[in-house]
C-alpha cells in the first residue's frame, strides 16, 4: 500500500464463533490487529486465477514437482522453458528422493504467457504438481525501470 494512502474504516458484520477462529488464526500468523490480515486476504483473493487481467504485467513463481525418470519429461521440460526464456528469470531444482524433482521457477510477463506455460507443463505426463502464483508489477511506480537499482532500497 502506498504510504500517501488514505485509509477507510468500515464494518463487517459475521458470527463471534468466526471472529474466535480468525483471531486465533491471525494471532498464530503473527498480525498485530485484524486490519493487516484482512488487508492480506483481500490482497490475496484479487491475485486469484480469473481476477487478473490477461495483458497484466505480473511477477511470480511456478512450482513444479514431477517424475524425472518418466521418458523424455526433463528434455521436454527444458525445452519448453526455452520457448518461454523471455518470461523465466532463475530456476532452482531439487532432487526430492529418487524419483521426483521439485523445481521452482522465478518468472516475470505478461500473464497469458506465463498461465500458458505453467498449463504445458501441467498437462505433462509425469508432472504431479505445477501451480503459478503471481503478484502485480508496478511498471511505473516511482517513474523509474522495473527494479532499477537508483534509490532502490530493501529494508
């Protein structure tokens, strides 16, 4: 949230047995009041698949868990992730055990791109899990390139 913002207060009605629930949830995840986590989950549901534009510049990972040892998947894997080089930023791979491979996949586009490559690799055979998760880029913010490192600062 830009910190210029102007904050509105506003109430929401619901049952004491789910206000219990949630602030014991919140009070496990470490919020210090209800307005940050419900800030969060907001945040969260207007990310859901079906809210995002299709031509929204966004950043994110997929995860992939699949079988290594099924035929041709690790070639087919890599050479998909070629055809989408543009999008893809880094990869990590892990051996899980013997059979399976746990790859995370740091990417950044347009989301139609990036919702098509992760449904390739989903529709696999081999492949037990390939989900993406993304958050909006702000191309503009602060006038300045994407992750331009003038007055860039993590803190």
């Amino acid at each position: 949230m830009a910190d210029k913002e102007q904050l509105v207060r506003f109430g929401v009605s619901m049952p004491q047995s789910l206000i219990d629930q949630f602030d014991e949830m919140i009070g496990q995840q470490g919020y210090d009041n209800r307005s940050e986590a419900v800030r969060d989950l907001i945040r969260k549901a207007l990310l859901a698949p079906g809210r995002i534009e299709e031509s929204r510049q966004v950043a994110g990972t997929i995860v992939l868990v699949y079988d290594h040892h099924i035929s041709e998947l690790p070639m087919t894997l890599t050479e998909l992730q070629h055809r989408f080089h543009h999008e893809i930023n880094s990869t990590l791979h892990i051996h899980l055990n013997h059979h399976q491979c746990l790859e995370v996949i740091v990417v950044r586009g347009v989301y139609r791109r990036l919702r098509e490559l992760q449904q390739q690799m989903q529709v696999l055979k081999g492949v037990f899990y390939a989900e993406l998760s993304v958050t909006h880029v702000d191309e503009h913010h602060g006038g300045q390139e994407p992750h331009g490192h003038e007055d860039h600062h993590h803190g």
